[in-house]
C-alpha cells in the first residue's frame, strides 16, 4: 500500500491569507523547534540555527564560511565562480526569508543576528565579486538590509535597555545609510529615500511616545560639530558613568 505523502490535510487547517505574512514555530517528533512560513502553494520551513535549510555547505556551517575559508586559502585573489555566485544566492534567499520570519514572531535579536550574516555576505561578494553588473544586482538590496537590522536592533533594545538606548540604535542605522549613499556619491540622495524616512519616522514617534529630547549621544555629537569641546568632555563623562552603571 502506497504511503500518501502529500500535506493536504496540513493546508487546510492553515488556510492561506495574501493580506498578512503567517509564520509559526513548530515542534516535530525530535523536540526540534522548526520556522514555518505559509505561503500561496504550501509551507515553508525552516531551521531557527545554523543554515535555514539545515545544511553544511562543503562541511561548512553556512556558504558563507566556506567561502571566507576558500578565501583564506586562495588569498585576496580568489574570484567568485558561477558556482559560488549561485550558491551564494541560494544562502541570501535563504536568510531573507528567515530574516522575515523572525521580524514578524518579534524576535529581534535573532533578526539582527541573520541581517548581519546577509551583510557579511554582501560584503564577501562586493569584494570577491566576479564582475560590477553582479556586485550591483547585490549591492541594490544592501539598503533594505539595514533596514530591516536597524529596525530590529532598535526594538531589541526598546525590550532589553529603554526607548534612548533603541535611539541610538536608529542614529547608528542612519550613520550605516549615509555611509552607503556617500560610497555611491548619492549623500544628497538620502533625504528622500523612503527607508531613511521610516527609520527617521520611528525615532521621533519613540521621542515623542517616550518623552525623550535630545539623548547623551546626540548632545555630545552636537557638541563636537560645534567645537563646544568642554561640554563634549563632560557629556562623554556622563555616558562612560551610565555605561559603567550598566555593567
């Protein structure tokens, strides 16, 4: 007697709904905890450690790593083949659905943690890249990734630390994005980009819901673009006691 092996009975009882995003942590017969992300013709799931997919890339524990230990071998003029371009893009589509799983189960920290892996990536491939028309079809999506770091780091830290410490995680994202459009010689681009805006958006409705004006960190920023650099030496006094107090 053939096994059936289709899902059927899985998808009904978890309809699909194009209006939201449905994730889910699972457990399976193992005890393994396990991502599931329902989609328009089935299920997506994925592993909430090491790789999504659950593999070890050329024994490594993500393509990732294994590329960085080529690296190492081959020295600085290692240049990406077909294959690892490939491979490569399987591991970013891999950790962007996994990024976005974790952002919608408000896990925060995990978020970071895959958006810092695609970023490291990135960075591999910008470096090791086989040709510019490849680095741009990669370095397009890199504001999107902060994005979703940034917006991450900052709710993380509204949980754990406070509405001034999720500021600066913004402030700190912000830096990150002028950076990008300074390397591309777009800075007067910023301004009007719509990802700049949301995370500027978020900030202020954090200082407004909070109370908060101008935190210690934008005080001693302030205070050094206006070579005010006795004010500046208290202020860094200020935030080396708050950062000792939390220790």
């Amino acid at each position: 007697m053939a096994v059936k092996k289709h899902i059927d009975e899985v998808l009904k009882h978890w309809p699909y709904d194009a209006s939201q995003l449905a994730v889910r942590i699972v457990s399976g017969k193992d005890s393994r905890d396990v991502i599931q992300m329902r989609i328009d013709m089935g299920i997506l799931q994925l592993e909430t450690t090491g790789r999504p997919d659950g593999t070890m890339p050329e024994g490594s524990d993500t393509y990732y790593d294994h590329l960085v230990s080529q690296a190492a071998d081959q020295g600085e003029e290692l240049v990406m083949s077909e294959d690892h371009c490939n491979e490569a893009d399987r591991e970013f589509v891999q950790y962007y659905h996994r990024r976005v799983c974790w952002l919608t189960l408000r896990e925060f920290p995990r978020a970071v943690d895959d958006a810092q892996h695609t970023l490291a990536l990135m960075d591999f491939c910008r470096k090791h890249s086989p040709d510019e028309e490849w680095t741009m079809s990669h370095e397009q999506y890199r504001p999107f990734v902060l994005f979703h770091r940034t917006q991450a780091a900052a709710l993380a830290s509204l949980e754990s630390s406070g509405a001034e410490s999720a500021i600066q995680e913004l402030n700190d994202g912000l830096d990150d994005f002028r950076n990008v459009f300074r390397e591309y010689d777009a800075e007067e681009q910023m301004e009007d980009d719509e990802l700049v805006q949301r995370l500027i958006e978020m900030r202020e409705s954090l200082r407004e819901q909070f109370e908060i004006g101008r935190t210690l960190a934008e005080q001693l920023n302030d205070a050094v673009e206006s070579e005010q650099y006795e004010l500046a030496a208290q202020l860094r006094d200020q935030l080396a006691r708050r950062t000792d107090g939390k220790h």
